[in-house]
C-alpha cells in the first residue's frame, strides 16, 4: 500500500493505492482545508486512522457483504512508501512551505508512517510526473492548429492556484526528466498601458512584484481591486457580496457570467497575463512538446481560456510569433494530477 499527497496552499488531497506499474484508481482518497491543521502529521494521523462503521446487524446478511468490503485497515495492508507534493522548494528532502507555515521533513514523516522513506516533490515536480499518466480526453487543447509535439520535445508547466508554480519537462533520451523551479517568483512584466499602472498599484504594498502576485487566486482579487479603484467601477450589490466567500471564485464566476463588467474585465486581464507568461516560458525554454496549464484555477475558467484572450498574449512575441503558433499549448483538467504523479513516484520506490 502506498500512500501520496498533494499539499496545496488551501486544499490538501491524499489518496491510498495498491500502486504496482500501471496508474489506478485510489482504494481510498480525501480532500481537506489546508487552514484547518497545524502540520501535516495532524492531517495524517486523521487520515490513516482506521474508516469507522456502524455496528454490523447479525440478522441482515447484505450489512454483513458490505462491512466485509470495506477499506483495508493499516494492520492488514501496511504501508510500504509514502510521497508527497508541496507547494515549495525541496532540498535534501525538507521543504519550507512558502504559502503556508509548514516546515515539512521527509526524513521525520518517514518514522512517522513507519516506512522506510517518504519523498518529498515540489508540486508542479509531482504535476509533471503526473502529467505523463492522463489521458487525452484529460486535456484541452487551446491551439488546435498546431502541429502533434515530437515525442522528445521540451514542456513547459505553469499553473496557477493559490500561488504559482512553474517547472520543466526535459527528454533525457529514454524518459522525462522534471525540473522544478520557483519561477512564479519572478519579476512581473506588464505588456501593455494597463498593466503598467496595475504593477504601480501592486508596487504601493508590495517591494517586490511577482508574476505570483498576479496569477492566483489572491491576484485575481488583487486585479479586480486595482480596477476597482482606479476605474470606479464597481456595482454595490457585488461589493456586499464580495466579503461572504471566497474573492476569487465570486470574480471568476462573476466574469464568466460577463457581469458586472469589472469582473469580466478582471478575468479578461487575468487571463491575458497567464497567455503571456506561458509564451514567456515557452520562449525561455524553447518548448516544442508543449506548454500545459495546469492548477485549480484553469479548469474553473476554461471558457475564459478558450475565447481566444490567452493565446493572442501567447502569440504576441513579435518576431516570434510564427514560432510559437506551432507550440501546443493545453489546459489540465484532470485536479489530481499532482497527486498521480506523487502516486507514481512512491509506486516507483517499492520497485
């Protein structure tokens, strides 16, 4: 039995299987608010404890089929390797969670679990080994016209969530290698007027203005805000019901709406900034197999992403464009995908 997780800055999946060579489907999985612990052992320790059921009825025979199929206990299927994504940077195999509080240890969670070795991936690392297990119809391709990727051609991955997390495919002859990297911290670059006076207004709270800042969850909020003040625009009836949830997923689903305009226009511009810095990585990386978007926030926008906004930023690379008109560029829609890549990384390690 191996155990994986995803570890995300609001959400955590964990997922059970009986992982051998081929992807599976997990004998148990869960998905719980990242805020509501204090570590990963706490969310651990709930998760692994044993399913509890009612007490089976002697007299009914199907009570009695349906208590017997339950989930193994940890008793009878141990656990023989555990890996887990997080949302960091992982040296020698210890993480410092950058959106969250954590410090988390491979070394430690391994004695906790009773395993011989946890390992610890950056989850865009996990969403890259991931990404080589999905199937077609797990993907949507946003340039069509381009032309099927060379088997060994590099990838670029970006997604964006609660913060932003970038990596690299690269073929090292015989198989993908992934290079995880912290290049959502990098310098915000504006394109345009707007975008200019957004990176002013970031810039009168925060020194440093990441493409993070903009492309997450919180940057979406923080677009809609800068429009918000700048241009005036903002409906009463939507400022009452912006504080009684999430930001985010109000604006997001408020611009797919189309109304009211400043989240329309909040998403347009969201979505013309994830265009350009995937052309940026694509240029950066020369990445003919593909560039892929992937994270929480890109399936629940889809529409946005297909109404053509991300690709003309993609594209608009002046002489370059030619180029990277025949780059495939595709949006994950499968959401545990870092999961299944952190699922086949600890199947690996029972090999």
């Amino acid at each position: 039995m191996i155990l994986a997780g995803d570890i995300g800055g609001t959400k955590i999946n964990l997922a059970l299987y009986d992982w051998d060579k081929e992807r599976v489907d997990p004998i148990r999985e869960d998905t719980v608010w990242t805020a509501d612990y204090e570590s990963l052992e706490e969310v651990l320790t709930e998760f692994l404890e044993e399913p509890t059921s009612a007490e089976p009825d002697p007299d009914d025979p199907l009570e009695e089929t349906e208590d017997s199929s339950t989930k193994p206990s940890s008793s009878e299927s141990p656990l023989t390797a555990a890996c887990f994504g997080v949302p960091g940077p992982v040296s020698n195999n210890t993480c410092r969670t950058t959106n969250i509080p954590w410090m988390i240890e491979g070394d430690k969670l391994a004695a906790f679990l009773n395993v011989p070795h946890v390992r610890l991936l950056n989850d865009l690392e996990a969403t890259g080994y991931g990404l080589q297990l999905l199937q077609p119809d797990e993907l949507e391709d946003l340039n069509p016209d381009a032309p099927s990727p060379p088997p060994d051609g590099t990838r670029a991955l970006l997604a964006a969530g609660t913060g932003l997390g970038e990596s690299l495919l690269l073929w090292t002859g015989k198989e993908y290698h992934i290079c995880p990297s912290e290049g959502g911290h990098a310098d915000f670059a504006p394109n345009n007027d707007l975008e200019i006076e957004l990176l002013r207004y970031i810039r009168t709270t925060y020194l440093h203005v990441s493409y993070e800042r903009v492309l997450s969850g919180p940057g979406l909020h923080l677009i809609y805000q800068f429009l918000r003040d700048t241009k005036k625009n903002e409906p009463t009836w939507f400022a009452e019901k912006l504080p009684t949830g999430d930001p985010a997923t109000f604006i997001a689903e408020a611009g797919l709406e189309g109304k009211p305009d400043i989240c329309k226009n909040a998403l347009q511009m969201f979505v013309s900034i994830y265009g350009a810095e995937a052309g940026n990585m694509a240029l950066k990386t020369l990445a003919m197999g593909g560039v892929y978007i992937g994270g929480g926030i890109a399936p629940k926008i889809l529409p946005a992403l297909q109404d053509g906004t991300l690709m003309k930023s993609f594209l608009a690379k002046g002489r370059y464009k030619r180029l990277l008109s025949k780059i495939p560029v595709r949006v994950i829609l499968n959401p545990h995908t870092a999961l299944l890549g952190a699922a086949s990384m600890a199947a690996g390690m029972t090999a």
